[in-house]
C-alpha cells in the first residue's frame, strides 16, 4: 500500500491590478529556491510579451506547455500531467484564476493547482483581488466590468502565505503609460477606463482590507487552537454598547474618535430581546446604525434577554480590545431590584478594557419652572396632608394601646417624627396643621387627667409648647429649603437658556431661526413669529410652534424689534420672574434681525460687485481681444479697396481668407461672451433628450475654425446614449476641444475619445500641450483666466468656463487630469440613459 504524500505548499501572490509585479516578484523568489538547491520547474507563466518577465524565466526549467484546439486555432494551456510526472518540489503555475479551454482536464487552473498540491508538490502562483468570488459585486460596482473569471474565496485563504504585492495607483498608471503593461494602441483605453486612478485606489483598499480580515482569521484560529483568551492586541476595536435613547448619538461619536485615534474598527451593538420586539423606538435605532456607517464603523443587532452577557459575548467573538459604554440612567432602587448593566460588564470583562461615558439626562430645551406661592407641587402637598390625616390616627391608636409600656417623652418623639415626614413630603403648612393636631391629641390622650384639654402637671405645658414650636420650626424650615431649591432650579434653568442662546448665536450663520426656536421651547409657549412690516401688511420672517401668529393683534405677547420688525408670541401668560431672560431673547432677536438684514445687503452688494467685475472684464475684452480681429479685417478690407495696387489672385485669396479667419474668430469670442452672460444671469434654458456622443463630437469640431486633420476622433456608436441639451453639450464639448487646439503644438494632434463605466458615459478631449500645474486648474473654469496669455491664440478666456458652466447645466461634470507624458486632458462625465 502507497505512503500517503504529504500535500504541497501554496503561497500566492496578491495585487490589485495587472501590472504591479506579481509574477516578476514571484518569479525573483523562484531563482533564489533554485540558487538554494530546491528542485523547481515552471509549468506555466504568461509574459504578456513583457520583456523583464521574459528574462526572468530564463536559466528556469520549463515544463513544455500542451496545445489545445479549439473553434479553429491553437491555444497553450499548462500540461497537468506532465507537471505530475516531473513531480518538482516547487511548480510555478501563473494566474491562479484562469480559465482552462473546453477540453481541458479540469474547467479553472486553480483546480489543476489543487491537483498539484495533492501530489505534494509545492505552488508559486499568481492572483488580481478581482477574481475573487466574494468581491465579485464590489469590483463590478468600482470599476464598471464584471469580471468572468472567478476562484472560491476558501481555495485562496487554503493558501499557506500569501503576500501582496503593492505598489501606489500612480505608479501603476506611469508603467501603463510607458508601455510596461499593455501594447500601445490599448494604453489610451485603459487609463480612460479600469485604470482610473479613483479604480485603482478603490481596488487596492480592497485588496488591503481583504488580506488584513484573512490575517484576523489565521489569529483567530492560532488563538482557538492554543486556547488563548481573551483579546490579542493586534488592531484595536472599539465595542459600543447602545440603547435606543437619544444620547447614545453622542456615545458613538465619542467612541469613533476613540477608534480613530487608536487606528482602530467601531464596532456598533444593540441588543435586542430574544422575541425580536425592538419597542417603538425603531427611528431612534435606525438613525444611530446610519450615524455608525457615516463615522466609518459597523453596527450590528444581536438577540439576548441577558443585555450585559450578550455584549460581552459579541465582543469576545469579535476580538474586541475595548467596550465602551455610557453610564447608567437607572435609579438606584431599580438597580437594586435588576442589577446594574455596566456593573456586570465591568466585572465579568476580564482582559477587554472599559470605558464609561457619563451623561446629562438628557433635555434639549428646559423650560423655565413657574413660581408659585407654596415651594412644592400641589400634589405632594395633598399627599402630606393625606399621610397626616391618616396617620395621626392611626398613631394615636397604637399609643394608647401602649400607655402602660411608653412615657409621655416617648409619645412626643413619636408624633414628632410623623410631623416632620409630613414636612419633607407636603411642606410647611400640612406639617403645622400636623403639629398643632398632634398637640392636641397628646394633651387629649396622653397628659393627665385623660380625655380633658386639662392639663394638671406645669412641666407637660413646658413639653407641649416645646413641642408646637419644634414642630412649626421644622415646617417653616423644609418650606423654605423646598423655596431655595426651586430658585436654585429656576436660576440654573436661566443660566441654561442663557447659555443656549450665546450658544446659537456663536454656531448659526443665520441664528434667528434657532433663537425663536428655544424662546418657543424655553417658556413653552403656543407658537412665536418675527413679523416683518411691508406695505401691504405684515410678513412672517421666521416662526415657531402650530399656528404662529400673523400679525400683531393676533399675539398675546409683542415686543418691537430693530428696523419695525415685531416679536409676537402666543400662549400662557408670562410673569414678572420671566422678563430677565425674556428681554435678553428679545435683545438676541433684534440682534439676529439686524444681521440677517446686513448679511442680504451684503450679497446683494456682492452681486453688484461681481457684475462690475464682470462688466470690466468684457470692456477689457471688447477693448483688446475684439478689436484684434476687427483691426485684421479692417486692414484686409482697406488693401483691397486699394486702387492704386493691383492684387494678384493669390493676394487677393489671402486677405479673403484673413476676413474669414478673423470674422470666425470674431463671432466665436461673442458667443462665448454671450453664453457667459446667460450662464450669469441663470438664463439658461435646458431641453433634455436623449443624444448620443457619436452625434454631438462631429457637430462640434464642424463648428470649429481648425481644420480636422489635427483632430483624432474615437467616439463608438455602440455607447450608451446620454440624456442632455444637445445645443449646450455641443458648444461645452467645441470649447474645450477649441481649448486643446489652441494649448496643443502644430505638430500634436487632439485626440477626443469616449468609453462608459459604471452607468456614465465619459467623453476625454487629450492633448499635448504644457498642462496645468495642480493649483492652477481651478481657474482654468473662472471667467477671463488665460493663465498668462501662453496659449497659441487670442481670447478672452471664457471658453472653459462656459464648458463648466453648460455640463454641469444639464447634470454632468468636468474634470481635469494629467496626460501621461505630458499635456492635459478633460474628461467631460455623464449619466447614462436605460
């Protein structure tokens, strides 16, 4: 019976486009196996006709490749079985994702790898992120094209190393541009379309993040296998605890930055009881998950009646290295009955660090407590009074009961400490009317002689006179702590309001609307509105609450404002203890009026700036780059009206051809200034159809006063038609090819190419001119921007900010890039029509 072999090694490696070095890399690592003595062959690598890769194979053995027919032509596929019968140690086996062609001994490569491996022998082998199973749908969503050739997920994370190979996505694009990657005639194509250099940051992300879960899964199983508790520190993540309450918001940002800082994961739990019943508190719920995707983390529902037992098991199966969670807002009595959450997860966390966040209840607006004469509710006024009219007899049947046994001291500390219950509960005048009815049951039932208001020992008159006073000293004592405490909550809830408006008004730019907002709140009030006096009548600027009202009479409350304005409120009548933060609401209004005034003088003064700006700049325009061409067709005119030269016929073609050159030019630098006034004035009218590239680009290089011949148009039929104002599409598109021809050298052509991806379709105008610094191309868009006069040809440099203005009219963008080896390119965006 055969030994069982051992099964091979597999190391992979991992880049995020074609092009960054993997089999050059793995190829490297190859040669220094062989300089060690390993045994190795290759059995298949693909040079794509690149040179290095070409030398790299070179002193390698190479296994010979099988030919394969298929729909009338020869293919080369890896020779499987004599790859198994040379058994290396080491076989390199290039693109593990490949499809095999029909007829083949297995469909995918990587199934013949995993023969490979079986027989045990050992795999160098190469993979791109995007052929990845999982990410199929994520790459497909970055960058445009599904990708065909698929590998499971667990035959790569079987792999016993896999390394990334890695390189920056503007590197990349310069090897593509150089022609490292692809053949010439496919570099402009690929720089358009999958190597975008947002694909490539997008890709290469990906493929980080990918390797960097693998590497957590090997910990996890390294942990799992050694029996390691508890975290290991590897990256941080940050486990926050959540309910459905509204200052969970805070908790999470709080524990974001925590996250950030640490260069960690946020990882958001709520738990939710085990019959799924999330309460009515959905919303609140909802708007903290989206919060989480915002700030960069995760948020996850779990099941568990055991709120504390369930964070913490969530947080060990995700490794976590800290939970956070806020303070709790449970009384004391309740966590004595349930127990206390952050307790027990503070005690059964073991190695996973804790942070508490501590909190205010909660309150956006407080509302001002009222006075009122007595410093306790009416309520629990009525309760103390209650407790007195029944306790006291209650009491005193139960002392007489017990006459024999208790002395007349005794009794009065008795009815003295119900006195002062009724005192803390009711206030001052439930506890005196308690007092004096327990002084006069004391003298009825407990001073001799009995049941007589008789007293006939002078030292119990002493004890019940003491007694009275106690008692009534008390009362008015609880009364009037009960009284400081309410002005201590009424000046606290001043400050509040106080601290609330400065703080709207440092934040807003425009605070008026929040300042009415919280005096509405503040003194809860039915609905307040800042009218505005007009001609015709009154004009609500801004309001609060259902119903405001519209206009002064209306108002149970008003309070003149800065420049005739009026604050008028509506609702419960206002006491004298609320015009100290009052007048301050009103003096902020009036302020907030005054500066939204001041700040619509200011935009309108702005305006008027901009347009003599602009009125300067087309009289600099008319008075230079209008009257060039005029002067050349006025000059070309005058000579030939000359009658005492005589033209000869070619002369004459010349200064024809001048008038017609310069009369073009003439008539294109006053449709852009008149296209530039419409786009000022927002008078441009759309109308949207669906048009295709294929239609517009021609129309619009015939518009132009260049000859053709300087322009390369690649625009397929087959695209996608975009929905557009054609008219506008195809002026934006001749200006910024006008643009290109004139920055572009004589001897340089323009190219004008256009692609789809990703549900857009992007139209490229390439030349070769200088370019454009990075920090100059903002201005390239403002009106009357030449960047120094070094184009080949005169204007008044409105061309491209007509462009912007047009594309972004009809709902696409514009861009600008670098042209690799030099030169610019705008890259015009639009969706694409279903």
């Amino acid at each position: 019976m055969d030994e069982p072999v051992n099964r091979g090694r597999l190391q992979i490696w991992l880049g995020y486009a074609a092009g960054v070095g993997k089999t050059y890399t793995m190829l490297g690592v190859a040669h220094r196996l062989v300089e060690r003595g390993e045994d190795l062959a290759v059995g298949f690598v693909e040079t794509h006709g690149r040179s290095r890769v070409q030398v790299l194979l070179e002193g390698l053995e190479i296994i010979p490749r099988r030919k394969m027919p298929y729909q009338g032509a020869q293919f080369e596929e890896m020779d499987l079985d004599a790859v198994l019968a040379r058994a290396p140690r080491w076989a390199v086996v290039d693109e593990l994702a490949h499809t095999n062609v029909p007829g083949s001994k297995n469909p995918k490569r990587w199934q013949d790898v995993e023969e490979l491996l079986d027989a045990g022998i050992s795999v160098l082998t190469t993979l791109n992120i995007q052929h990845l199973e999982s990410l199929n749908d994520t790459v497909e969503s970055i960058t445009g094209v599904k990708q065909l050739e698929m590998i499971p997920d667990a035959a790569v994370r079987a792999a016993g190393q896999i390394d990334l190979v890695d390189v920056a996505s503007d590197a990349l694009r310069r090897r593509l541009a150089r022609g490292d990657i692809y053949p010439a005639e496919k570099i402009d194509a690929a720089l358009a379309n999958y190597f975008r250099e947002g694909n490539l940051t997008a890709l290469r992300e990906l493929a980080l993040l990918w390797l960097a879960d693998r590497v957590d899964e090997g910990l996890l199983d390294y942990m799992a296998r050694h029996e390691i508790r508890g975290p290991w520190e590897t990256r941080e993540r940050v486990v926050v605890g959540i309910s459905a309450q509204e200052f969970n918001r805070h908790l999470v940002r709080r524990a974001a930055r925590m996250a950030a800082r640490r260069g960690g994961d946020l990882l958001v739990v709520h738990v939710i009881p085990d019959d799924g019943l999330a309460g009515s508190s959905g919303a609140v719920i909802e708007s903290l998950a989206e919060l989480t995707r915002d700030l960069g983390g995760t948020f996850h529902e779990v099941t568990g009646n055991d709120i504390a037992g369930t964070v913490l098991k969530f947080a060990r199966a995700e490794n976590a290295t800290l939970i956070v969670m806020g303070a709790s807002n449970r009384s004391r009595l309740t966590e004595l009955v349930r127990g206390s959450i952050v307790n027990r997860i503070v005690r059964d966390s073991g190695p996973i660090d804790i942070h508490i966040i501590s909190h205010e209840p909660s309150s956006p607006e407080t509302p001002l407590p009222g006075r009122r004469r007595s410093a306790l509710p009416l309520r629990r006024q009525l309760l103390g009074a209650a407790i007195g009219i029944l306790g006291f007899p209650v009491l005193t049947a139960v002392l007489t009961r017990l006459l024999r046994h208790v002395g007349l001291s005794s009794v009065m500390l008795v009815y003295l400490s119900l006195v002062v219950g009724v005192a803390v509960i009711g206030g001052w005048w439930p506890a005196i009317t308690g007092a004096v009815a327990a002084a006069l049951l004391i003298n009825w039932f407990f001073m001799p002689p009995f049941h007589t208001w008789m007293i006939a020992d002078p030292e119990d008159v002493v004890a019940l006179v003491v007694f009275t006073l106690i008692a009534s000293v008390v009362s008015a004592l609880v009364g009037r702590v009960a009284r400081n405490r309410l002005e201590a909550d009424r000046s606290r809830a001043e400050a509040e309001s106080l601290t609330r408006l400065a703080g709207s008004l440092a934040q807003e730019d425009d605070p008026l609307q929040a300042v009415v907002q919280s005096l509405w709140h503040t003194f809860r009030l039915d609905s307040v509105a800042v009218l505005a006096k007009e001609r015709t009548g009154w004009r609500v600027e801004v309001s609060a609450g259902p119903s405001p009202p519209a206009t002064p009479d209306a108002a149970t409350y008003t309070a003149p404002l800065v420049g005739g304005a009026v604050l008028a409120a509506r609702g419960p009548g206002l006491s004298g203890d609320d015009q100290r933060v009052l007048s301050a609401f009103v003096a902020q209004i009036s302020a907030a009026v005054h500066g939204r005034r001041l700040a619509r003088e200011a935009a309108t003064a702005t305006q008027l700036a901009g347009l003599n700006e602009l009125r300067s700049a087309i009289l600099n325009a008319v008075s230079h780059d209008l009257r060039s061409p005029l002067s050349s067709i006025k000059a070309a005119v005058t000579s030939l009206r000359q009658t005492d030269v005589t033209w000869s016929d070619h002369e004459e073609k010349e200064f024809l051809a001048t008038i017609e050159e310069e009369a073009n030019r003439l008539d294109w630098l006053v449709a852009n200034l008149l296209d530039m006034s419409r786009l000022q004035a927002g008078a441009v009218a759309l109308s949207l159809q669906s048009i295709g590239l294929d239609e517009v680009v021609p129309r619009a290089i015939w518009s132009l006063s260049h000859t053709p011949e300087r322009i390369v148009v690649d625009v397929p039929e087959t695209l996608s038609r975009v929905r557009a104002d054609a008219a506008l599409l195809e002026r934006a598109v001749a200006n910024v090819i006008e643009n290109a021809l004139a920055w572009s050298p004589e001897s340089e052509v323009v190219r004008v190419g256009a692609s789809e991806a990703s549900g857009r379709v992007e139209l490229r105008v390439v030349d070769r001119g200088p370019g454009i610094p990075e920090e100059d191309r903002e201005r390239v868009f403002q009106p009357f921007q030449r960047l120094g006069d070094r184009s080949r040809e005169g204007g008044v440099g409105l061309g491209m900010a007509v462009a912007k203005g047009f594309v972004e009219a009809i709902g696409g963008c514009i861009e600008l890039e670098d042209t690799p080896g030099g030169g610019l390119t705008v890259a015009i965006s639009l969706e694409a029509t279903r």
